[in-house]
DNA sequence: ACCATTTGACCGGG
DNA sequence: CCCGGTCAAATGGT
C-alpha cells in the first residue's frame, strides 16, 4: 500500500546502522573480540565457541549486515507487487471469499497473500494436568476451521481464524501445534493482523506498552486470567540469566526473513498475549516483555536484559517464512511494528 | 435454532 | 504427486 520512499530508506538504514554500532558496543561490552571476518561467513560457521552472549552479539551483527546489505541493493520492495493473480480459487462466493475479495482489492492478490502476512511463532508451556489447546487463549477469539495431521509431527495441528472475519474482515489466524517432544508444549504461529476490534478490560501492567493496549484489546479478560493460570516456565536452554519467576515464555519465531523496518515498540507487542500478567507472577510485572523493541533494530541490544522477565524468549528461524521481499504494507497485529522484507533472523537463541 | 467444532475433501504450491 | 492449508457439511453443545 505505502510505498516505502527513499526517506523511509534512509530512516531504515540509519536505525540498523544504530543498532549495528549497539550491538557493537554490547561485544566490546562482553569483552570479546570484534571477528569482523567473521561477518561475511554464514552465521552456521561463524562462531567458534560456545559462549551465549558473543554468540547472540555476532548473529545480531550478521542479521544487521544482511539488513543493510540487502537495502543497499534495494531489497526492499515494500510498495506495490503485481497485482493480477486475483481469481485463483474456483471456490464461489461464501463470505470468505468476498473478504478475499476485498483483500486482494487492496493488497495485491490473494494467491500472495499467505506470504505477505506477517508470521510469528510462541511456544508455551502449559502444566501437564492442563495441557490443553483450549488452555492458550490469548485472548482473541479464534474459531477453530480445520485440523490436520503433520508430516512427522506426532499431533495433529489446528487451524483457527479470528472469530471477527466475517463480521469485521479480520484475517488474522494462528495454529496450535502440539510439540512433539514435550507435550505440554504448544506452538503457536501467528499470522496476519487483527484487524477486528475485541474490546479487552485488561488490566495491563502500568508500564507496559500502551500502544499494544490500543491495538489489541481482548474479549473475555476472566477467560484470558484463567487460561493463562496453567502457563508454565521454560527453562532450558538458558544462556544468560533469566530469572527463574514463572513466567511465560514466549519463543519468537520470527520468520526467517521477517520484515522490520522501523521495530520502534516493545517487544511484547509482538503478542497479544504478551501485555498479561501472568497469575502465577503476582503482582512483580515479571510476566510481560519490554525489551524495547527494537527487538530488531535499535536499543534493543541495550535493552534486552531489562525487562525480558521470560525464561525463555527467542526468536528463531522459521523455515515456513512466508514473507518474502515483495511484502507492501505489512498487515501486523501491532501498528507500530513494522517488518523488514530483508531483515533475516536466524537464531534460535537470540533472546535466550 | 444458533453457534462452534470436527472431519473428510478439496485446492494449490513446491 | 505430496503435503499443508482451507473449506464446508455433519455433528454436538447450549
């Protein structure tokens, strides 16, 4: 929709050049040693060690790397993609379809569609007694539409959409995948933009993120306090220190290439569940993300110790990235955020 | 009766 | 052709 001008660039590439020079700052930071050769080798062979923080520094570099190199070679195609390939399903006219419709009308053609949503991944873990699907609301409403055995996966995956799309034209949806290994763990990847309005009375903790609160609001705040109780910790895999609160824990899948271009909000606007307390937490705030945002680009490297309560918090690769570089105005849940076509993440312990 | 879920079929991308 | 995602009729709950 927007085109994405050469001032917008330009702001880009300043805030990843920011980021880049923080996240320089935190290596000098954690005493190690700039491998600036390191840089132009894949991230899989880069790191000779196994220390997390260096790790995670020369990965934020890399990913910062790629971003700038990929603006620099105009990677960037946010404005208009070819809009032609409307009409490719046979399917007629149920109301979903008319939605489509009117998607494509204004973002570009539905056969495209999946891959310029938005998607994001969190894995929660759920007590065992409570180990059930119906147990991770997150407080939208979803309405179940299918569910489907996966190739490998030992538990069938649900789909389910927002409850508001044919009322209000939200496309938003998400799956709920039973993880193999550990049963009490869910994985759920979001996709789309809520663009319905679900009023939530939530109280949110005080210094949490008011824009998220504008953008997201919930529908059954009692129901979302009850779901939430059986959330658990995850705890492994803890390279830094995080404290050992119950909490939740969000794994952010951030899809391979997920699109961010100016990330200036919290990181826990990255969901909707993530401006919760959680009841297990008491009243310490412990339970919400802030590590400000700039998750990807700027301040965060500098702010990601602060806030980020969860014991596990990671963004990781997502082989199923839908977002390829021709994604216009990107249909994310939270306003601010915006997604970088070219911006690559590919750590699977990047927030750890 | 209405609404959500279930489930087999269908469709399209890779 | 396989597989993941979606559809829509059937079913169940309220």
């Amino acid at each position: 929709m927007e085109n994405f001008g050469e001032r917008d660039q330009n702001k880009l590439k300043n805030e990843l050049l920011k980021g880049k020079e923080l996240a320089k700052q935190l290596q000098i930071h954690l005493n190690m040693r700039p491998s600036p050769s390191s840089m132009a080798a894949s991230p899989s062979s880069s790191y000779s060690n196994d220390n997390g923080g260096e790790l995670l520094v020369q990965k934020i570099l890399c990913s910062y790397e790629k971003a700038l190199s990929l603006l620099n070679s105009n990677g960037i195609q946010i404005s208009e993609s070819p809009s032609s390939l409307n009409g490719g399903s046979p399917r007629s006219e149920d109301s979903d379809r008319e939605f489509k419709d009117l998607f494509d009308q204004t973002n570009a053609n539905s056969s495209r569609r999946r891959n310029i949503l938005p998607i994001w991944t969190q894995k929660f873990q759920v007590s065992p007694g409570m180990a059930l699907e119906g147990s991770l609301d997150d407080g939208f409403c979803w309405r179940k539409y299918g569910q489907k055995g996966i190739l490998g996966a030992k538990h069938p995956r649900g789909y389910y959409r927002c409850t508001y799309r044919n009322l209000q034209g939200c496309l938003a949806t998400k799956q709920v995948q039973r993880s193999d290994d550990n049963p009490t763990v869910f994985e759920i990847t979001y996709r789309g933009k809520h663009s319905c309005s679900q009023v939530s009375n939530l109280s949110t903790p005080s210094t949490t993120t008011p824009k998220f609160q504008q953008q997201n609001q919930q529908t059954s705040p009692d129901a979302l306090l009850n779901s939430w109780a059986c959330l658990r910790v995850i705890t492994q895999n803890l390279d830094t220190t995080i404290h050992e609160t119950p909490t939740l824990s969000f794994h952010y899948d951030a899809a391979d290439r997920v699109k961010t271009s100016t990330v200036d909000v919290n990181f826990a606007e990255f969901s909707p569940c993530s401006s919760f307390m959680s009841p297990t937490t008491s009243g310490s705030g412990l339970s919400y993300l802030s590590a400000s945002s700039s998750g990807l680009s700027e301040g965060f490297v500098g702010n990601q110790k602060l806030d980020l309560q969860p014991n596990k918090c990671e963004i990781f690769s997502s082989p199923t990235s839908a977002l390829d570089s021709e994604a216009p105005a990107l249909d994310f849940p939270f306003g601010d955020l915006q997604l970088d076509p070219t911006f690559t993440f590919d750590d699977t312990n990047f927030f750890s």
